[in-house]
C-alpha cells in the first residue's frame, strides 16, 4: 500500500504523551494515528459499521429510553416519544437503527437496547416504509390471544374490585398493566411483551375508572372527567372475536 506524507501538528504534550504510547506498543506515532483514523472513518462512513457501541452507552440508552420505547402503541406513537429525547429510528439492513437526530448520527441497533424489529413487528406490524415487512409474524395484539388466555382476562378484568384487586389477579398470572396513550394494556411482566389492550378483553380504561371511582395510579392520562357519579352502563364492554 503506498503511503502519503502528511504534515500533523500536535501540542507539546500530546506528541509526548504518544511518543511514550508507541514506544511502549512497540509501533510508530504514525502507526497510531493511521490505526485511530482508520477505524474513525470506517465508523463515519459506512451505515452498516460492526464496530460495537460502547456498553456504558448502550446502558444510558436503555434506561433514557426503555420506558418509551416499551410504552408505545404504534410506530407514529414510538417516533413522537423518542423526539424530545432527540432520537428517532429509522429503517436499517433487516431491523431497525437508532439515530440522534440532531446530527443525523447512527447509535446503535434497537436490537441492542432490547427492542430488535421483530418483536416491534409483532407489536405494530410492519414499519411504514420499510422493506422487510415481516407481514408472516403477524401483530401480537388482542385478537390473536388464544380463547383460554382471553376468558381468563375477561373473568378478572370483571371480578375486580379495585385497582389494587385487579393488579393483584394479573400479579399471579405473570402479567401487569401499562399506559397506553390515553388507554391501557396488558404486558406479559417478565419480558415486558404487550399481550392487548384491556378493551379487547373487557374494558376500556375509562369504563374502569368508573368503575373503580379512581384513576390507575401512576397512569398519565387525566381520567378526571370519568370520576362522577357511575351511568347505568354495562360496567364492562366485551368485545367479540373472530
């Protein structure tokens, strides 16, 4: 391989500090510098880089970002948490790349912060505009719970008493509850997967809080419209399946 002289000016002290780096590698100053700026630019120029992101990173990632990523009920609805965090995914090779969006810079997989395109297919569907759509993975929601697990919600769902009854009774079943948007679902709690919404299987979030007389604690929607005097209304709503 021919090589090119450059002319690299350096500080006093990093020159030394280098100079004490090589000697003890046994290589060249300039040795270094084409190894660090070789994998800089590879990591610049190709989308498709397999250098790994750094593991304290991915971390900060996951806990910026999990509770969002996890809370979503669409791709539109994924796309609006992420913004304010200055982050949006975007179509890459068969799954899907996190992007700071600011300066257009790839992050990482979504695979490596434990949402791979897979499991958001199976959430979502496919994502618009991508050319994997994956459509033989189908979406997980609601009408594709088998007829056991869905009675069994909807017995809970109507025997509650309570909020606190009602998380109890999903408790025992590995399951709980999360916000979704100004609804609410249901997640299998050890892995997190959205299994459906509660209004596929019993109730919609507002028919609970009349029900309950109170909002789901910690849910961030304001139900307090919902709070007055209870209506005659089928208290649940059940919803038939194909």
């Amino acid at each position: 391989m021919e090589l090119e002289s450059v002319t690299l000016k350096l500080p006093r002290d990093l020159l030394s500090g280098a100079q004490r780096v090589a000697t003890a590698r046994d290589v060249t100053i300039g040795h270094m510098v084409r190894q660090l700026l070789k994998r800089e630019v590879a990591r610049q120029l190709s989308s498709k880089t397999d250098l790994a992101p750094d593991a304290r990173l991915l971390a900060a990632l996951q806990a910026l970002l999990a509770r969002d990523m996890a809370d979503a009920t669409g791709w539109d609805d994924m796309a609006t948490r992420l913004r304010p965090h200055g982050y949006d995914l975007r179509a890459g090779g068969g799954g899907v790349v996190l992007y700071k969006t600011s300066c257009n810079t790839r992050v990482c997989k979504g695979s490596d912060i434990g949402f791979s395109y897979v499991s958001l297919v199976r959430r979502f569907g496919p994502m618009p505009g991508h050319p994997h759509t994956l459509s033989h993975l189908g979406t997980m929601p609601a009408g594709s719970l088998d007829a056991k697990r869905h009675d069994m919600l909807c017995g809970h769902i109507s025997a509650a008493r309570g909020w606190p009854d009602l998380i109890n009774r999903l408790a025992m079943e590995g399951m709980e509850l999360r916000a979704m948007g100004a609804g609410l679902g249901i997640y299998v709690a050890a892995t997190g997967r959205h299994l459906c919404d509660t209004a596929t299987v019993g109730a919609r979030y507002k028919d609970l809080v009349k029900r309950f007389q109170a909002e789901l604690p910690g849910h961030g929607h304001d139900m307090s419209g919902h709070l007055g005097k209870a209506t005659q209304t089928p208290e649940v709503d059940v919803i038939e399946r194909d």
